[in-house]
C-alpha cells in the first residue's frame, strides 16, 4: 500500500512549477495522498496555479482563493474544504511575503515599521491562524501533521535575506508552540528548512544568486537542493513513518548548514 494512502490535506503555496509546494505536492500525490490547493485571489494567480497543478496530473483537484493575511479569506478556505472533504491529514504551510525592497544587503537597518510587520504577518502568523482552523478537523481525522518551509537565515545572517531571516525565526518558534499545545491532539507540527531553489519568491532575495554558488562549494554534497529532495522529506513527515516527530526543523539543504567555515 502507498505510503499516503488515505490522507487527505490542504496545500498552501503552489504559484508554479518552480514553488517548492508544487515539489512537495507531486510527492505527497505520488505516494497516494490526496491534495487541495489555494491561492493568491485574483485570474492571473488562478490561472498560473490550476497550470501547475494540471502538471500533476491530479484530475479535478479542489482549488480555492486565499489571501492568507485576511482572516476572512483563512476561514472561508476551511469552511469550504471541510464542507468538501471528510478529513484533514496534512496541512502544508508555504507561503511568504516581504517587501522586495528591503531584501537587499545593507538594507536591514531601515525597513520600516509597516514592511517589517507584513514579513511577520504572512510569513509567521499565518502559521498560527492555518493551525487554529486546522486543528479541529485534524482532531476529528485522529489527528494531522501541519509543515512549514523555513530557511537557514532564520538562524544566521545571510546577506540580503533581511527581515525574512526574523520572520523565519517566528515561524521556528510558532512552529514549537504549536506542536506543544497540539501534540495531545496527535497534531505533528514541522518545519523544513530548505536550501535556496529558484522561485518567484526567492527572486525577490537580493543575496539568492550568492546563495545559490556558495552551496554547491561548501555543502557536503557538492550540490544545490532540488525541489524533489525537500518533497521526499515532507512525504516522510507527513506520513506514520515520522509518528514520533515534532516541533523539529529539519534540514534539507545538501548539509550546508553543517558546515563552520
Ligand atoms: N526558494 C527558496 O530558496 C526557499 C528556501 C527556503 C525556504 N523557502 C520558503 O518556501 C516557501 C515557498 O516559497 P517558494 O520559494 O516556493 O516561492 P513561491 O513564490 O513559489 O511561493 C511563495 C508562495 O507564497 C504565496 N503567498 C504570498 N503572499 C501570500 C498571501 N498573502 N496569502 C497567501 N499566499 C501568499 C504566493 O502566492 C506563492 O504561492 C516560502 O515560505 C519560502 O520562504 C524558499
């Protein structure tokens, strides 16, 4: 039997055949799961995903708009997927946003007030508010396994990923709060913490070029990540096989951040 099969969930975050959800998705729908989708409101945001999901070959997925810094929007979307769905296995966080602006290096410094909250907002918060609405219908399945996409600058200073870097860190620790007070429902709560990976999102990173030569001299295996490794990782996560995991960030990025100097 697959590894999934029989787990049903909701996926945030497929702009594209690039976007990291769409590699974790094509690996969850591989090992038998079955996937929902959202995305950003507005034709050109629908259009763009439902190409990325027809690339997956998933037959008529369910796909539903949600601006995720709308508390409005977070609660229509589960509504509307629980009215549709019997049961919620997985939840996969993997959204972000920060003004593109401020995400060069030497810009920390001055991001303003309002950018600085809007990076926390999209890219933490929501954590929070997808779990709160997540965690009764997990309940009702025997419980779930909720993932988020983290990445190194959360805990190092990498030139340019700026505000990101403390948003990051937020969704670390939401991450384990979370896990903490879900953990007697059987709700696993995790972060994977990926190596850089050309997207429309990390385009916005003014430090991704350097990212992306300095992993494969430095990291252990001499490689870039591939959107195909972070999937086999969540595939694991989200399955029986990581019963006794949360509150982790895992690691998947060729091992570099293992690596002092
Ligand atoms: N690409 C990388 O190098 C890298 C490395 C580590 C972690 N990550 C993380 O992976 C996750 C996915 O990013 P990606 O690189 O695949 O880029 P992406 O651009 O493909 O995905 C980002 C997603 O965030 C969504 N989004 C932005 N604002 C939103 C809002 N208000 N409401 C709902 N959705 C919103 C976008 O629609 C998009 O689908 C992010 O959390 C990112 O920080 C990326």
């Amino acid at each position: 039997m697959s590894l999934l099969a029989g787990k049903t969930g909701l996926i945030f975050g497929v702009a594209n055949d690039r976007s990291y959800a769409f590699h974790i998705a094509e690996a969850l729908a591989k090992n038998g799961a079955t996937c929902a989708f959202t995305c950003l409101p507005g034709e050109k945001n629908e259009r763009r995903t439902r190409k990325a999901m027809e690339k997956l070959e998933l037959g008529d997925a369910w796909l539903a708009p949600c601006d995720a810094s709308k508390d409005e929007d977070i609660d229509a979307v589960f509504d509307a997927f629980t009215q549709k769905h019997e049961r919620l296995d997985f939840l996969i966080h993997s959204i972000a946003f920060a003004d593109r602006e401020w995400l060069a290096p030497g810009k920390f410094t001055d991001t303003p007030r309002a950018s600085y909250l809007s990076a926390i907002d999209i890219s933490a918060y929501t954590l929070a508010a997808m779990a709160k609405r997540a965690r009764e219908p997990m309940s009702a399945s025997g419980g779930g396994s909720i993932l988020a996409m983290s990445y190194y600058g959360s805990e190092k200073v990498v030139p340019g990923y700026n505000v990101m870097g403390v948003a990051k860190a937020a969704l670390e620790c939401t991450t384990r709060y979370l896990a903490a007070e879900l953990g007697e429902r059987n709700i696993r709560v995790n972060t994977i913490s990926g190596g850089p990976l050309r997207t429309l999102a990390s385009s916005a990173v003014g430090g991704i070029d350097t990212m992306l030569e300095h992993t494969p001299v430095r990291a252990p295996l001499k490689r870039n990540v591939e959107g195909s490794d972070v999937g086999g990782v969540a595939a694991f996560l989200v399955s029986d096989l990581a019963s006794g995991v949360t509150g982790e960030n895992i690691y998947v990025d060729c091992g570099v951040n293992t690596i002092g100097i």
